[in-house]
C-alpha cells in the first residue's frame, strides 16, 4: 500500500515539475474577475482599447453576445449591455473586435462576413448592424487591422485570398488571390498577418501529401512566408521553413511580427518553437525550442521592451497522461473530468532578460481556444484576460461552478527581471 502511494506521488512530481525539478513563479495577488459576467456554459470573448485606457470586451455566453466597457484599474463596469446579434450560432467560432477612432466594430462570420458598429457612451449604446460580404466557401477566416488597412483574409481548399477596406468595412477591394495549394498541399494553420519595415507579411503552414508505391503516405510539413511591398496587392514567396520534427508534425498554431530589426517566427509543434532572420535578413536562425511541452493553445506579442509568449499547458490534464501510465489502475482519480488544472503560462523576453510566470491560481482551468485568452498593452502595463473556472476539483463535484472571465493587469517593470536560462526555462 505504501509503495503504491510512493508511486503515485512520485509521478506526480515528474508531471509537475518534469525531469529537472523546474518550477515557475506563479503570481498569487492581483488577480481580478468579472461578477457579473457568469455562465455554466462556456464563455469567449474578443477585446480591444481605446485611448483613455478602457477597454472593450464582447463575449458570447449561451449563445448570447454582451458588450462590456471597464476600466481594468476599476471594479465597476463603464457600461454592459446585451448585444442585438448571435454570433454564437456561426459555424466559424472565430470573431474579432475592433476599437478605433471612437468607435467599435464586431466581426463575425453567418452566412457572410457581418458587422455590428458600436458607439458606446456611457451606459448606452447605438448600434448599426450590416452584412459587409456574401457567403463565400472557406475553411477558416482571420479579420486583421494592418497599416490602417482592414483585411479579410480567409482560405477554402483552392488557396488563400484576402480582400481590403479603407472604411473599416463598408467597401471592400475585389478578391486577391495570395497563394494557391498543389495537388497534395492543404493548409492546417490559419494565415497570420504583421507589418515589418514597410513590408506586410503572411505566413501559414501547410501540409504535403504524397502516396509512394509501397501505398505509404509522406507527409511534408512546410511554413511558408510570403511577403508584399504594395499594400498587398502582390505576394511573392519570401521564405519556406521546416519545422523541427518531419513526417509528423501538423503545424496549427504560428505567428510571425517584427522586433529588434528582426523577424520572428513561433510555431507549436510539440512545444513552441522560436526562429528569427539573420542580420543580412536572407535566412532564419535554426528551431529554439521554449517550452518542453506541447500547448493546447499559444500567443506572442511583441513591444518595445521585448516580446511575449502566452500559452496554456494541458499537462496536467489526466486523459492525456492515460496511455503513458502502465499502472494506471492505481490512479483512480485520473477518471475524474473535474480534476483537470490547464494553467495560464507568460514568458517575458528581451535582448538581455527573461522571465516564466503562471498566471492563473492553483485548481483553476483554463479554456484553451482562440477566443479565451487575450493580451493587451496599456501604457506602462500589460492586461492578461482568460476564461475558465475559478476553481476545479474532486471536492466540487457536485457544485455548480460557474464559467467567467478573469485578467490581471502587470506592471512591465516586474516582467523582465534577472533570469537564468538554464534554471528556469521550461
């Protein structure tokens, strides 16, 4: 009996802490959360900033969209008001909010590109809602807002296309064909979009498919990076990389932006990898590996003082560790759905500093999809927001615990401190 519990806890402590013992500092105080914004079903959310350091939320709760504007140095809402539209019910669960000129602009794909204007002042709000584009085939769409251009860019199974606007939507350009799949080429990543010494850049990945003789398929996975100089009217191929693992790997997750005179890749491919060019900017420095395992979900944002790395860690969910376990017979509680702790991680680098930091508290969870977790700067502080549970566990099994929104505001300063690689990466 006590050899089993020995066990037990033993594999904990690797799955923990992995291999080398190593821990991260996890922030406990300033951790703060909507009360009123409560759900049993699952909440994502789209949130943006105005000049006066408000920022503007949408967030969807049993199919139902919300508009929230706060003040994240504040308790008490600016203003939150149901919202005259369903986004919930779109096949595509991506959806984007932009805050500009003192407007706000909500971008959701039903049956067509739609848009709701919004002009909040404070606890009311004028809306105007309009359908921008007809239904079109595609398998993904992004809505970006680049060099003050608004861009649609969007992918089906012929290629990748985007259309541009100058009016935040109201007219659009003419279809741009950017890039065309060969025969065998799918994409597996949606396409991310970054201005860069006055170049505009996008990249996505795909995939190769090729059947050999033998009846054994290869598959080839490539990122690509293409790259215009003429607001995005032609793209040309600027850089074709291979990720770390070949034959395996199914790239779903990059982003690419400028820094430090530099461009940087990050990619997820069991873990996240980090590649930047070289000085002469012909070449891209081989794969870093930043994080020993593979995140359900991963961000970067690049700044001034350095850039940012925001990803949740599902290691400690049971069911992946349930094929790796061959005495998993003593681990009863991994059957648990409640006992699942998908922790918030938020890396910090700059040319002479880094810092790892967990975000959310011990017996939380996190939802890891594109619409629930999100990073803004604001002056001299940055804003985390996530969705999840407060607080999970065997205990809470027959209590109702309640979705809702969460953030933290940090201050830079307190980011990018004394760092050690070696003792302290993941």
């Amino acid at each position: 009996m006590r050899l089993k519990m020995f066990v037990k806890v033993l594999f904990v402590f690797i799955c923990l802490y992995g291999k080398n013992g190593i821990s991260q500092t996890r922030l406990t105080a300033g951790l703060r959360y909507f009360n009123k914004i409560v759900s049993n079903d699952k909440i994502s959310f789209t949130v943006d900033s105005d000049d006066a350091g408000n920022l503007h939320l949408v967030y969807l709760a049993n199919q139902t969209a919300f508009f929230v504007k706060f003040n994240p140095k504040q308790k008490v809402p600016i203003s939150s008001i149901k919202l005259p539209v369903t986004p919930g019910n779109s096949p595509h669960k991506r959806f984007y909010l932009i805050t500009k000129d003192g407007q706000d602009y909500f971008f959701w794909w039903q049956k067509g590109l739609n848009r709701l204007k919004m002009n909040s002042s404070g606890r009311t709000l004028k809306t105007e809602v309009g359908k921008m584009l007809p239904s079109i085939p595609l398998s993904d769409f992004t809505v970006t807002d680049e060099a003050d251009i608004l861009w649609l860019i969007y992918s089906n199974q012929k290629g990748i296309y985007l259309r541009k606007s100058l009016d935040m939507g109201l007219k659009w350009s003419d279809v741009i064909g950017v890039y065309s799949f060969s025969e065998g080429e799918t994409i597996t990543s949606v396409p991310v979009m970054n201005l860069h010494k006055n170049a505009i850049y996008l990249s996505f990945s795909v995939l190769f498919k090729e059947a050999r003789r033998d009846k054994k398929v290869i598959r080839s996975p490539k990122i690509m990076i293409l790259k215009a100089t003429d607001a995005g009217e032609h793209w040309v191929q600027s850089f074709k990389l291979k990720p770390k693992h070949q034959g395996s790997a199914v790239i779903r997750n990059l982003k690419i932006f400028g820094w430090q005179n530099t461009l940087h890749l990050f990619y997820s491919e069991r873990g996240i990898y980090h590649q930047h060019t070289v000085k002469s900017g012909s070449d891209f420095t081989n794969p870093e590996r930043m994080t020993k395992t593979a995140p359900s979900l991963f961000k970067a944002y690049a700044s001034e003082e350095g850039y940012y790395l925001l990803w949740v860690d599902t290691r400690y969910r049971q069911k992946e560790w349930w094929s790796h376990i061959p005495l998993h017979q003593m681990f009863t509680w991994d059957k648990d759905p409640y006992w699942a702790n998908n922790d918030l991680f938020l890396s910090c680098h700059s040319k002479k500093k880094s810092e790892v930091f967990v975000l959310t508290p011990q017996n939380s969870y996190t939802i890891p999809s594109i619409n629930s977790v999100k990073l803004l700067e604001l002056d001299s502080d940055i804003i985390i927001l996530w969705s999840g549970l407060r607080e999970v566990g065997k205990t809470l099994k027959d209590k109702s615990v309640p979705y809702s929104i969460f953030y933290r505001v940090v201050p830079k300063n307190k980011l990018f401190i004394k760092y050690n690689k070696k003792e302290n990466s993941l």
